[in-house]
C-alpha cells in the first residue's frame, strides 16, 4: 500500500512550444525523492565560449547544438532550479507514491556516477552503440568498448531511466517504446515526460484510491490533469 511519505516529486517546466501547459525555452526536469534531489543541467558556458561560439557561429549548426556534449552540472535543490530557470515556477509537479524510491535511489547513484556529461538530446541507443564501438583500422575488426558503462544523458533521458527503474511501467505501458525510452529515442524531452507522467498519475489515482487523499503542496491539481492529453502510453 502507498504511504504518503514515500514521495517522488517529479516538477517539470515545459517548453515554449507546448500547447497545454506553455512554458519557457527547451524546458527541463527534476525529482526528488525523501533523501535525494536529482536534476541534471550542463555547466553554463563561460563568457570566453560564447564569445567564440558567437564568432564561429556554433550553435547555428543543428549538429553542434543537439549533440555538443557539455560537463554535467547536478543541482543540489529546487532553489537551485528555480534560479537556474530564471525565478520560474514548474509548470507541471505531479507527485507519485506507488513506485520503489529505494530503487530509484540505487540508480542515481550509479547513473550519478556513469554519466559523464550533458547533452541536449539525451542517451539513445544509436549514440551509445557509436560511442562504444571501436574500430581497429589496422586489423579491420570491430570491437565494443567493455570498460565503464559511462553515459550521457540530458535532464528527461535521465529522469526516465530513474521512473523506469521505481517501476513506472507498472502504471503504463509504452505504446511506442521507440519513442520515450531514454535508450532508443532520438531525444526525450521534458514535454514528452508529460505524456508518460500524467496517465501515470491518473492510473496511479484509480489504482491505488488512497492516494486520492494525498496531496502535496503546490502540486498540479488532479482536476487539471484531467484535461485532453493524448498519450502514447497505454494504461495497464
């Protein structure tokens, strides 16, 4: 049975383009658990970057700016984030309760410690397989990496891997795998969290009808979830 105090506050500030809940920029995602804050962002460029960037034109170049990979930069609190984002509020916080914090917890610390920078489309499967491979030019073979399981994720990829690993797909089921898993999708977004995030939490409601009396400040409102979001999850 869900207690109220086993929280994974997922907070999600949405992007520009989002048509239900807009927000700002690319957007981003945080959790946090009863002992851990997680949020990934990417070091800030220095002055001296941008300015060379702004020279050479850089982040111009789709490739540069999607692929760049940048060292991780962990925030320590929402008050990190919320400064991070330029005093902006979530624009989503949805609260789950039914999943494994103790596993969530157990991931981070690995991926904490694999992830070896940011990027602005996550980790992927194509990206990881030529990340690995090696190509001996001299003997014509190939061979995969078999050292650390060293990765690179963006705030979304991560905060999947870390649901997926609570035991969120005991509350949906990806439709589309291809197109959520921090493993296979071209890139995982904070709008895209949304659509695993909400059905979750509605099916978590129905499920588990003791958590209907929970409710965590500032928390988005069961009511306006509610609302016509199409998924690609399908509810288990």
């Amino acid at each position: 049975m869900p207690k109220e105090s086993n929280q994974v506050i997922v907070r999600v500030w949405t992007s520009r383009d989002n048509k239900r809940f807009p927000g700002h920029n690319v957007g981003h995602v945080s959790i946090e658990t009863p002992t851990s804050y997680i949020s990934l962002w990417p070091v800030p460029f220095t002055l001296e970057q941008i300015a060379g960037y702004r020279t050479e034109k850089v982040l111009e170049q789709n490739y540069d700016k999607y692929y760049m990979e940048r060292d991780p930069d962990w925030k320590a609190s929402y008050q990190d984030d919320y400064k991070a984002e330029g005093d902006q509020e979530p624009q989503v916080i949805i609260c789950l309760y039914s999943l494994d914090v103790n596993d969530i917890e157990s991931a981070f610390g690995r991926l904490q410690n694999d992830t070896k920078a940011w990027r602005l489309v996550g980790s992927n499967m194509l990206l990881q397989k030529l990340e690995t491979l090696v190509v001996d030019v001299a003997q014509s073979t190939k061979l995969f990496d078999s050292g650390p399981a060293e990765t690179v994720e963006n705030c979304a990829s991560l905060a999947l891997k870390l649901l997926k690993a609570g035991g969120i797909n005991n509350l949906v089921s990806f439709a589309k795998e291809s197109s959520f898993s921090s493993q296979t999708s071209s890139a995982v977004s904070p709008d895209r969290m949304l659509e695993i995030l909400i059905p979750s939490k509605l099916k978590e409601l129905d499920r588990h009808t003791e958590t209907q009396g929970y409710q965590l400040k500032d928390e988005t409102p069961n009511d306006t979830l509610k609302g016509p979001e199409k998924s690609s999850c399908l509810v288990m």
